[in-house]
C-alpha cells in the first residue's frame, strides 16, 4: 500500500465509510458544510484536503479520526509517503 499517495488513501477511505453508511457526496458534503466538487476531488485524491476538514469529514461519517485512519490503507504509511508531498 505504501506506493499509494496519502492524498489517495485519505480519500478512498472517505468513499469506503460513505458508502457504508448509504450516503451519497451530496448528502455527506451538505451535512458538513462543504461543496460536493471539493469532497469528490477529495475522495478522488485531486486535493490535499487539511486536518480541519479530515475531522469535519469523519465526524460527518459518524467515525472517529482514531477508526478513520484504522485499517489496511494507513497501516504502512511510512514518514516519506507524508512528507513526500508539499
């Protein structure tokens, strides 16, 4: 996993909880704020999304920051696939 952008993964992860609570962009997006272009080119890894709207995201997904980087994209994140992109 770890020759997958971060930008990717963080995104995946997103589409992946979203379509298992049955949410679609639109509905997710308009209950936390935000465009549903901004969470689709999130989602599709297009934008380097912040920490501020990581939270926004997961908490509109009913997940905790803690689950949302659980699992098997995040588990070998290593300093150079975070740091690699500015």
């Amino acid at each position: 996993m770890s020759d997958i952008d971060i930008r990717t993964r963080i995104g995946l992860r997103i589409k992946q909880i979203r379509a298992e609570r049955g949410l679609t962009q639109d509905a997710l997006a308009y209950g936390i704020g935000l465009s549903r272009s901004y969470l689709a080119e999130v989602e599709t890894g297009k934008r380097n999304v912040s920490a501020v709207n990581i939270e926004r995201i997961s908490n509109g997904l009913g997940i905790s920051l803690s689950d949302f980087f659980a699992g098997e994209l995040f588990d070998s994140i290593t300093q150079d696939d975070v740091i690699s992109h500015p």
